[in-house]
C-alpha cells in the first residue's frame, strides 16, 4: 500500500514523537527499505496512529508468528523510512534497537507511544499484611516497559532520569531458549510523576484504557 505519511512533510511534533514510540516498540521497518508495519491488538490505537501520521493505509486482521490474532496497518513510504532510520530505527529491530533522536522536548510524547506499545500501567491492591492489621492495604501502582533489548531500555531510563528526574529500575526474565527480556519499572511516587508527566493534556493522542488506569492519579492531590 503506498501512502505518504505527514503527506510527505516529516516536521517534529507531539504526534509525531508519539507515532515514532508506537512504531520503536510495536512496529517494524520492512527489510526492503520502504514497507513499515504497525500491529496492536486495539484497533482505536491504529486508527489514532493513522490520524497522528495522516496516513491512509487500511487496518487489516494479522496473525503473528505465534499463531496470535491481531490487527495491523501497513504502508509504504521510502522517504519516511529513511528518515526513520535516519534517527536510529532499524529492521528487525527486537534485539537491535538502541537510543533515539528524540528531541527532550517531545520525549514525553513518545514515553507514552512506547508505554502504549509495549508498556503497563497496573494497579492493584495489597493486601499482605491484612491478617496484622486491616490498616495493612495498599493500592500500588506501577508503569512497566518491556523490551529485548536491554540497550534500548537503559538509554530510556538514563533518558527519563535526565529529563524527568525519575530513577526507575530495571530487571530481567530469562526463559531458556529464548531472549532475554528486560523490564523498565516505575514504582511509588515516581509512577504518578511520570503518568503526569506523559499525560499532560487530556487531548493527547492516548490509547484510552491505559489513560483510564492512569487517570485517578493525574487529579492534584
């Protein structure tokens, strides 16, 4: 499918910042050097990324290599692909993906791409210590990125901490045969900064059901 993303007018913005998080961690550049692919479960997300790029392109059902259902938007794009790859994106980018040129002032918006691509934010409510005291209740919250590539996620937490001030953590599963997976964690008070940070208007383009776990603790308190 061949389609101009920005109709052809690749400027920085916040939708852009926030279409470049979804695809660093959601999408793929084609080995043939034009082809890009986003897929998501959640088709209000590609229709929000398609108004973000301006694109066109069709959202079409996709099974994943694991026999998973999903959907999908495809385009094609060389000048588009380029720049991508311009600022760091590579094909095949799992385990190869690395630090970005993104500009600070547009890193909140794509935190919240990557958080909405391959991120959580959880919140449950802690109940351990109940048999000491029922005053032993917590809701905890958490805002989680996954990524293969642990360089990718360290250059993100160095990045957050410069810009946001936020330390986070970082931690690894590892399945044998496969990657190992590492997990950027934001815990406490640190959690409902960044949530406010990414955000910061309620017309930011979101995927709406991780804005709504977040939203109780973007209220002033």
């Amino acid at each position: 499918v061949q389609a101009k993303s920005l109709d052809g007018d690749t400027k920085w913005s916040p939708d852009l910042a926030y279409a470049i998080g979804l695809i660093a961690t959601d999408g793929n550049l084609s080995g043939d050097g034009r082809h890009l692919t986003l897929t998501s479960k959640d088709r209000d997300l590609l229709e929000t990324f398609r108004v973000c790029l301006k694109i066109r392109a069709r959202i079409t059902p996709h099974t994943s290599g694991r026999g998973r259902l999903g959907l999908r938007v495809q385009w094609g794009d060389r000048h588009f692909y380029d720049w991508l790859v311009g600022i760091g994106l590579t094909p095949a980018k799992s385990l190869t993906l690395r630090p970005l040129a993104i500009p600070d002032a547009l890193f909140a918006d794509f935190v919240r791409g990557c958080i909405d691509g391959d991120g959580s934010v959880t919140v449950y409510v802690d109940t351990y210590n109940t048999d000491k005291s029922k005053h032993y209740v917590y809701e905890r919250l958490y805002v989680s990125l996954v990524s293969a590539s642990h360089v990718f996620l360290d250059w993100m937490q160095t990045t957050i901490h410069r810009v946001f001030s936020l330390k986070g953590s970082i931690t690894v599963r590892r399945i044998e045969g496969r990657s190992p997976l590492w997990t950027l964690r934001y815990a406490k008070s640190e959690s409902i900064e960044l949530l406010r940070r990414i955000y910061y208007s309620t017309t930011v383009p979101c995927l709406m059901r991780k804005r709504a776990i977040a939203e109780p603790f973007l209220q002033p308190l």
